[in-house]
C-alpha cells in the first residue's frame, strides 16, 4: 500500500510538470529529469556512511548530461546536530565533450520545530575542483515537513541558496515541493518538483525539475 501511495505521488508529479510547462515559461528555460538511489549505514555509534549515484537528464528530459558518485559520512553530535564530511565526483556532458569535477565539502543540519511543524536547516561549504579551475561555494537550504497526509507521507517546502567565491553574490536559488514515503521496512522514496533559477548577467535562467530518490538503509 505504501509502495502503491508513493508510485501514486510520483506519477502526479509528472503530469503536474507536464500540463504545467508553459504556465512556467519553459521557453526560458529547461524540463529536467533527476533519478538518485542511495545505500547507507552504521560504521559505528555516532558515525554513519552513505553512498549515492545520481543521474541527470536535460533537454526536455532526453539527454543524459550529468552523473554524480558521493560517498559521505556523518556524525550525530546530538539530537537536533549533525556533521557531514563528504567527497563527490561529478561528470558532465559540454560542447567540448565530458568534464570532471572533484567535489569536497562539508556541513551541519539542525533540527527544530516552526509552530509544532519539523524543520530542518543545512549549511554547506563546498570547495570544487574543475578542469580549469578551483573555487568555493556555500549553500544554505531550509526544509519545512508539512502535516502527514498519510501516516507514512509527509509532504515538504524547502528553499536553497548558492553563492560562491568565482561569482561573489547570490547566482542560485533551489525551491522544492515535495512528499517523502516510508516504501517498505529501511527503504524509503522522495518525490519532489525544482525550481531552479541561475543568475545569468543580464537575466534569471529557469529550470523545472522532477526529482525521484530512493534510500535503503542496512
């Protein structure tokens, strides 16, 4: 049943993005499709690992231009800090052909409550290392959990904010709709929908994404 629920949250999302398309001016932008699976767990008391592979597609969801390998660990400091040391290897598809990037970052989350509602604040610190150069980049994003639609769906908002030091201002804003489903015992899926908007120098580029995440936890 949860599994037929969250199947359910996924096709909805897909055809919400479909009949949606020129309401949100896709002409200025671009529909893509994001499918993560990832493994996690226990190294010991405290510290946890977890591995994921991403893919993405772009171009109305019909080019593959994008894979992400990250393996993390993070430590429970208490019950609403965590610590997150991660590596990523990112390859991306360009005019010129396939390019790498090394990825290290770090980050904290912190659990409170917004009027008897779950949230959840993380910052990140990114140091990138690409083909032709190396910088920094900070995010910030601030998840809501909604009330319960089911007892095992749970609807979220969240907002995600970029800056880095090769463009030294704001140029990314993330903002996600999306229900998270307890599959089966340690699995769990995500749905979600992503306006992304990158500041271009004399516009705001959109891109609509529909994201889907599965999680197994051992």
């Amino acid at each position: 049943m949860r599994i037929t629920s969250f199947l359910m949250a996924v096709l909805c999302a897909g055809l919400f993005v479909i009949t949606n398309k020129t309401g949100f001016g896709y002409d200025d932008g671009d529909f893509q499709f994001w499918m993560a699976e990832s493994i996690s767990g226990e190294v010991n008391t405290n510290w946890k690992m977890t591995l994921t592979n991403e893919e993405r597609f772009g171009d109305d969801a019909n080019e593959h231009y994008q894979h992400n390998t990250d393996i993390g660990f993070s430590k429970t400091i208490d019950k609403t800090w965590k610590l997150g040391l991660h590596f990523k290897y990112v390859t991306k598809k360009k005019s010129s052909g396939w390019q790498y990037e090394h990825r290290y970052y770090v980050n904290t989350s912190h659990k409170f409550l917004i009027k008897n509602l779950k949230a959840a604040n993380k910052f990140q610190v990114e140091f990138r290392h690409k083909e032709n150069n190396d910088f920094y980049r900070f995010r910030n994003k601030l998840t809501i959990n909604l009330p319960k639609i089911k007892e095992s769906l749970t609807p979220y908002i969240a907002d995600e904010v970029f800056t880095d030091t090769e463009a030294e201002k704001l140029n990314r804003n993330r903002f996600y709709l999306g229900i998270k489903n307890n599959l089966i015992d340690n699995t769990y899926g995500s749905v979600f929908y992503l306006w992304q908007r990158d500041k271009k120098p004399t516009y705001w580029k959109d891109t609509y994404i529909l994201g889907v995440k599965i999680s197994f936890k051992l």
